[in-house]
C-alpha cells in the first residue's frame, strides 16, 4: 500500500517539506519525486509557477494494521501509545506500550483478541495475501501461555489418573492450540475440540478412552438389614402387642383361671 500526498511550494524543498506534514511523516522517511520545477516570473511581473512535489511512503500491512490501532485507540482515550513492529515469518508482532493501558488487555484478553482480529483484518486487505498479527501489551501473551501450559498437562495427569474426560472452558484457536501441544507432552493422554464458534473448546481425555464408572455391589446381609429397616416399624409393633398381652395373663386371678376351665353349667355330683 503506498500513501502519498501533493504539495506545492516556492521551492522543491518548500513543497517536499509541505506534503511531507500532510502525510505526517519526517523527509528521510519519505520518497519524493518532482512534477514540476519552479518558474520565475518573466520581467518579475508575468507567469511564474512553483515547484510542484509528490512525496510518498510504501505502507507495509504491519504498518497499516500500527496505524489503525492508533486510530483506535485514540478514540478509546489512549492517544499517547507507542507501538513497536517486530516482523516475523508470515506477519508481525505489535507491542503495544503507554500509561494506563492495561485494560485493553480485558478479562482473559478478550479485548485484546478483538483488536488483534480487526488489526490482522486491515492488515491483510493490503497485498490481499495472509499476514498474521500478533498484538501484545506487557509481555502478556507470554505469561498466558505458561499458564496455558500448566493447565494443560495437570488436567491431561488428572484425566489418565481418573479415567475420566474433562472439558475447559471456551478458547480462541491460538489458546487451544497451545493446550493441545502441552497435552501431547502427557502419556496416555488426548484432546480434541468440541463446540461451535465462540462455544469450541478443548476436551481432554485418556488416551484409551473413559473408563466405565464402577457399579455398587450389595451383598446378602445388606439386603436383609435393609429389608429389616424397612419392617422395623412392624416389629416393633408386633412386640409391643406381645409384651402387653404377657402383661395381662400375669395380673388375671387364679380363680378366674380356674374358673375358666368349669364346665359351662356348673359342677354336678352324682349320688351312688
């Protein structure tokens, strides 16, 4: 992409310096080429023209992509930031530094995520060809993946220690990736992704798959003591009854016992 701007001036210089202020660049970091030379007035009275200037910058997409954010970020309140372009294979990092810049980092670099998307948009509209962008404020996407890294080999240990499968929570590509090398560094260890769009994320598992969960086995006498909790209620009725009713054939007379075993209509003597 190539910026430029046309100025005019009494001289070649003048007009150089002028379109130079309109691109907001320094003269060394321009290129410049002359359309017209200045022409002195005839007799100081008739014609004359200035120098007529064309000052251009080649744009590389790192530059665009700088350029943009600062645009930006501007309009966020930070007008005074400094970004640093370090080319890499395929694309750039950005480092980004200023008072006070911290929050653009956003809860687990979301927003930091949403400008690197937008940056990398710019970025790659230049020469229409790939260009990764990498945005960075202190240091943080190197602290993020150590903690990545962390996460994944503990819960890949955990999953071939349990047999069990463990999901974590939604991640960009970049972020799933990192946990997807560290889990390889885990034997008897996998992961995949599952979910759509903002909702991917990994999930980490033994490499043999899940282990079925372990049934409960009860043995006879469980089953008993647990039938007899069921009728304790009974029993203890039926025991109650039993103890009253031992209660009442100790307090009834003798006689009356007696009695009971008379014949219905009294006792008869019989004469010889």
């Amino acid at each position: 992409m190539i910026k430029e701007a046309i100025a005019t001036g009494e001289t070649v210089e003048l007009a150089r310096e002028a379109a130079c202020r309109e691109l907001g660049v320094e003269t060394y970091d321009a290129e410049f080429e002359i359309l017209e030379m200045p022409t002195k007035k005839t007799f100081g009275l008739f014609g004359g023209n200035p120098a007529k200037v064309r000052v251009f910058i080649k744009s590389s997409p790192a530059d665009a992509a700088a350029d943009y954010l600062k645009n930006v970020l501007a309009h966020m309140g930070l007008k005074s930031v400094d970004i640093q372009i370090t080319e890499e294979e395929n694309g750039a990092l950005l480092s980004l530094t200023g008072d006070d810049i911290g929050f653009v980092i956003g809860h687990r670099g979301e927003t930091l995520d949403a400008l690197q998307y937008l940056a990398g948009l710019v970025a790659n509209h230049i020469d229409n060809s790939y260009y990764r962008i990498t945005l960075d404020i202190g240091n943080y996407r190197e602290k993020r993946k150590e903690t990545l890294e962390i996460l994944g080999k503990k819960m890949a240990a955990k999953a071939v220690k349990t047999g069990r499968n463990a999901s974590l929570e939604p991640m960009n590509p970049y972020e799933r990736r990192i946990i997807h090398t560290a889990v390889q560094t885990v034997e008897g260890a996998k992961s995949w992704s599952e979910g759509e769009e903002l909702a991917r994320h990994v999930v980490i598992g033994p490499e043999a798959g899940e282990r079925p969960l372990p049934r409960k086995n009860y043995g006879r006498g469980q089953r008993r003591s647990g039938g007899d909790r069921l009728r304790g209620g009974n029993f203890a009725k039926s025991a109650q009854q039993q103890s009253r009713s031992a209660a009442s054939a100790s307090t009834t007379p003798r006689k009356e016992v007696a009695d009971s075993k008379a014949p219905l209509y009294g006792r008869i003597d019989l004469k010889k």
